[in-house]
C-alpha cells in the first residue's frame, strides 16, 4: 500500500479517472511547477529524471531533457526536488520517469534508498523491460516503491502476463505505436485495448504518449481509463509561457478530465 | 592437437547476455519486434538455402573472399613481425560493413519487411545499406546527424544516387548516437513494416549475435588462409574498434584459438588523458544505452558523453557488448591509438603498400607497428584492413594544410 494505491483507490469510489502530470525536472522553475500541480488538479505527478538519450520520447521531452540538463541538473538534483515537493505535500503520488542509465549508474540499492526518502511512489524507466527489471524492482520492492510498467499496441496477451507479473501501482499504456507527444502511429482502439489490460493485470491502467489537448483527455477518460496521462503538451505550455501558461493548462485538463468521467 | 571445449564461442546465453554484457534493454513498444526477430533469425540460421543465398552474393556480389595479402613493406620497415593483411577493404562499397548489410536484408525480405531503416555517422554504414538495399528493391531510410550531413555530402549524395531517402537529424546533438536514437524512435513508430539495419555488434539482443555472425566470414576465411598461406595460425589478430563490427568479425572464429592473442584498437582521440576520445573499454564504465549493457563514455550523473575521433568510424560512445566481456574476462585485449598516429599511419601505408587505409584501420596500424617490435621476426600479425582511404582524403588533406 502506497500513495498510488490509495489514489487509484479514492478515484475508483469518485466514479472518476484521474490525471496525470508530467514535466521534467530542471526544464524551467520547476520547484514552482511541482509545488502548483496538486492544487491545479493533478492526481499523480511523474517527474522527467533527464537524459542525453531518451529513445521513446518525441521531440518536446527530447529538447526538454536537454535543457535540463544544460542547466545543471543530476538525478541528485530531481531526488532533492522531489524530496522539497513530499515535505509540502503528503498526499500526492510521484512518479520518476526516464531511463535506466542514470538509475544504474547510480546504483540500484543507493537508488532506492534515496528515492524512498525522497518521498517516490514510483519507477517507470522506459527502457528496462520485465526481463531487465529484476534486480530494481526487489530494490524498490523493499521500500515500497512500485515499478509501473508499459503496455503498448504490440503487447500481445502472454506479454500482458509477464508486464503483469510484478508490476503495481498502475500499468501505463501507451495509445500509440510512437514516441511521446507525436501520435503519428498507427491508431488504435483505446477504450478496448484498456479493458484488455486491466483485465490481464488487475491494475488500474493510464493510458499516456500523444494526448495533449484537454478534449483528447475527456476522450479518453471516458472510455474507462483509470487515468490519463499529458506530458510533452504541459512540457511544451512550460517552455513557451512559463509556469502560469503550464498551470492554465494542467487545469483545463483537469476541469475536462473531471467532466468527462 | 588438442580439442578444447567451446567456451568462448557459445555466447550469448538465450537472454542475449555475454556474461554481464549485452541483454534487451528496450521500450516495451521494440520487445515483440526484437523478439520476432530473434525467432527469424534463429530459424533462417538454421536453413541452409539462406546460407547458400548469402554466400552467393557475398561471392559475387561483394567480391569475396577477400584476399590476405602479406605486406612486405610495412614488415620490412616495422622491423619485426610479419605483417599480413586481410583485404577487406576491397569489398564492394570500400569496407567490411557490407557483410552485415547483406545478411541482414537478406533476412528483412524473408520476414516480408516492406522497408529498411538505417543509421548512420560518417555515412560508410549508410551507403552499405542504401546499396544492398537498392539491389533488393527496398525503399531504404537513412537516419545521419545533422552535423555529418553537412560534413559528408558526397556520402549523402551517395546514399540518394542509390535511392535511399536521407534524414538529417538534429535532435539531441545531432550525432551518430542521436542518429541512433531517431532510427530507434522511427521503429517504435512503424513496428510491423520496418527492418532496421543496425551497423555494429551493438543494441538489443539478437544485434550483437547477429552482426557478428554475418562479419565472422572476416575471420573464417582469413583463419584458413593463414593455414593456407603459412601453415600456421598468426600469434595476433588486430582490428580497429568503434562498436566493433570488424573486430569482432575478425576475432571470433578465433576465439577458442588460445595461442592467437586478440589485440582490439581503440580511437584514444586527443589522448586517453583528455576527455576527446572514444576509448569506450579504456575511458568507460559499464552502463546501458541502445537496447545493451556494456561500457560507455558517461559522465558522473550517468549521462551519455560524445565520444571524439578524427575517424566519424570510431567516434561511438559505447562499444558491443561481446567485446566488453572478452575484455573483462581478458580474452582480448584493447588498446588504443591518437588522432595523431592514424594519420601518421594513413600516410605511411599510403606510401609503403600502395594501400590508402581509411582514418579507421590506420588506428590499428599504430599498434601493429609496436606488437611487431615485441613480437620480433618470428612473429606472425594478422590485421583487418577492414576499409579503405579514399571517403578519408579530403578530411586528411585539410588536416595537412593542402587544399584539393
């Protein structure tokens, strides 16, 4: 039982699905962002841990990873964002979200060490697949930080039962066959590809990559996910308006998720 | 002699794992597509009428065998050693690299795969494909960072004559690395139509496996020309490394030959002691980046740093992860050689063999010339001239302040 576990537990008896926000640590005042989300209408937070290579993201989070890190910024640097975040906020699940390098780098067991004083909830590293997980997930797994997996089009049924087996929290299911923020891909029969994931995993499941307007969130929270995810639009809406321009959009978003389910 | 058990030889374990090394590390989107590949892969291995197909075209297409060829003068002026180099830069398209291309369309069309994706980083990769692509009827996209388009243009010009569609690519730093990244990215995009054509022994099992296996006929036919030649095995096998597609092409057959040392060569750049170089083995850490464990140019935060060569060939910030493992369990050994001595050595075997070596083997040159001093007049050096100069020459002229 975490914080993901009880949110997806009170949206559930809401009758609603939730929304969740992605910005990358470091792109812009992102202490500022961070610390706006829940009362703009977040349900869960992922936080971008930033890297020179980010194979599955589209060219917003790419550009976005890149000034973060020109900035400065470490994963030392988002554990310590996210460790003022948890200090102001009890409630509110985070999420780190990037790829492995970094993490191993740092150490799988000093990784989760530092990450469950700093408050995380979860772990979505895109490019450790389940057969790759192991030996993060039992670190995690022993600080209660769940490893959320991704779903996609081309996830078959028996690969349903290996994404299944060990994952908690939420699964992630990415809409299309791209790369986050394009929905160039090939499209695909969202509502029924949720009901088969949810029902292969037992989990909630937030359906993410390519939704970026507040009607293709209602869209998609009304056709039974759990959660929506919107990353590069917000991502976008921060670098070009700043923080306020972010935060009109996380609640329209928000106002539209909250309508449609 | 003695037979010895298959050690070396029999990776990677069926979880694409070179001892600690290689492995799949993609987005799930990639894991069906890896799999499906490794399937087609291991059942076209298994068939001998792709294997007669392959060696057909290799014969007549490519023009192998390639000839091994003693070079007496470069012997001569070393002092010690002979030297013997395995030709393969005479391959059509100027390098080894069509080897792997071959095969790996070869297996795109039987799987039904409609399209060829590439990368590419000085455009040799590229145009291996662009060509044997061309020669399939495949629509072929090449994936090159911005910057080497600019510095390439015959290449690029190259790869369009054959038909294939270019993208510049700017995201990241617009590099080799992003080049790889953007065609990762497009193969998450279009999954079922696309075959991508990886140019070395990295990125996702069966990659490493399969490239190697496709660039091992370097080495089997050089083993049976040394036995061929000289009756007898050479006491080092040298290559030049950036991913290390020839090298570990040259190394494999090989590996279970315990009196042969491995010698690999890496691009040290403006030195091991600056931070220009692209000596993955011995200026790394181990990380993950491209679908595979193995060691990486990285800074202290675990990011990816851009690896330096004068040769675009070598200036690759990871290394496959087969070679990681020989280097760890010190099967082979990896060396390194500057900026400065491949060109030194650009030009003196230029002028000693009548061979313009590309900037990439004139690095290993560099440590031919020290192993054949140590090794003295009894010893035996096999090298793989794995491409030649001329994609080189107005790159070296501008070094040497001469304007062509």
């Amino acid at each position: 039982m975490n914080r993901l576990t009880t949110t997806f537990a009170r949206l559930k008896a809401d009758n609603r699905a939730g929304f969740v926000a992605y910005i990358m640590a470091g792109d812009g005042e992102t202490a500022e962002l961070l610390d706006a989300l829940p009362a703009a209408g977040a349900d869960v937070i992922e936080l971008g841990m930033p890297f020179t290579d980010p194979m599955a993201d589209g060219p917003a989070i790419q550009a976005a990873a890149l000034r973060s890190l020109d900035s400065g910024m470490t994963l030392k640097g988002t554990l310590a964002l996210a460790k003022t975040f948890r200090e102001k906020h009890a409630e509110t699940p985070l999420v780190l979200m990037g790829y492995a390098n970094p993490v191993h780098h740092y150490g799988y067991a000093a990784f989760a060490t530092a990450a469950a004083d700093a408050g995380i909830d979860g772990l979505i590293c895109v490019d450790l697949p389940p057969e790759e997980d192991t030996e993060l997930r039992e670190a995690l797994a022993a600080v209660n930080i769940s490893i959320i997996r991704l779903a996609t089009p081309t996830t078959n049924d028996d690969r349903l039962k290996i994404v299944a087996e060990g994952s908690s929290g939420f699964v992630y299911y990415v809409s299309t066959t791209g790369v986050t923020g394009m929905g160039k891909g090939a499209a695909t029969d969202v509502a029924g590809a949720v009901k088969r994931v949810q029902t292969a995993t037992g989990l909630p499941v937030a359906v993410g990559f390519g939704v970026r307007t507040p009607e293709e969130a209602a869209e998609i929270a009304s056709g039974g996910a759990d959660a929506v995810v919107v990353g590069s639009a917000i991502v976008s809406a921060n670098h070009d308006g700043g923080t306020k321009t972010a935060l009109e959009l996380v609640r329209s978003i928000s106002a539209a998720v909250r309508a449609a389910s | 002699m003695t037979v010895k058990p298959n050690a070396f030889s029999q990776y990677p374990d069926a979880e694409g794992r070179f001892g600690e090394f290689g492995g799949r590390y993609v987005a799930e989107t990639l894991m069906p597509n890896i799999l499906a590949l490794e399937k087609a892969y291991e059942d076209t291995k298994a068939d001998p009428a792709f294997t007669a197909e392959f060696e057909d075209f290799l014969r007549h297409y490519v023009g192998r065998p390639s000839p091994l060829y003693f070079a007496e003068r470069l012997t001569e002026h070393f002092g010690g050693a002979q030297i013997w180099l395995k030709r393969d830069e005479l391959n059509h398209t100027g390098a080894h690299k069509i080897n792997n291309c071959l095969g790996q369309v070869l297996l795109a069309k039987r799987m039904g795969k409609t399209r060829i994706i590439a990368e590419t980083g000085a455009g040799q990769h590229g145009v291996a494909t662009a060509t044997v692509a061309a020669r399939f009827g495949l629509p072929c996209e090449v994936f090159m960072g911005a910057t080497d388009v600019e510095r390439q243009a015959p290449n690029v010009f190259r790869m369009k004559l054959l038909g294939a569609k270019v993208h510049a690519v700017s995201s990241g730093r617009g590099t080799l690395k992003d080049a790889m990244n953007e065609a990762l990215r497009d193969w998450v995009t279009y999954p079922d139509e696309t075959f991508y054509v990886i140019g070395t022994v990295a990125g996702p099992h069966p990659y490493p496996m399969m490239v190697r296996d496709f660039q091992s006929v370097i080495g089997r036919e050089a083993r049976e020309q040394m036995l061929e030649r000289i009756g007898r095995l050479p006491d080092a096998a040298v290559a030049c490394i950036g991913g290390g597609s020839n090298a570990m092409g040259l190394f494999h057959p090989f590996l279970e030959d315990e009196s042969v040392r491995l010698i690999g060569v890496e691009a040290a750049g403006k030195g091991l002691d600056t931070p220009d170089h692209a000596a993955s083995l011995n200026g790394g850490e181990p990380g993950i980046l491209h679908g595979n464990r193995t060691y990486l140019l990285q800074d202290a935060d675990g990011q990816i740093i851009e690896g330096h060569s004068i040769s675009a060939g070598l200036d690759y910030p990871g290394i496959g992860p087969e070679h990681a493992f020989l280097h760890d369990v010190k099967r082979a050994e990896y060396v390194s050689a500057t900026d400065d001595e491949a060109l030194e050595m650009f030009q003196l075997c230029s002028k000693l063999e009548g061979i313009i070596p590309a900037l990439e083997p004139a690095h290993a040159l560099a440590r031919v010339r020290d192993l054949a001093a140590e090794l003295g007049p009894d010893g035996v050096i096999l090298m793989n001239m794995c491409g030649r100069g001329d994609k080189d020459v107005p790159q070296v002229a501008r070094m040497l302040g001469v304007e062509v």
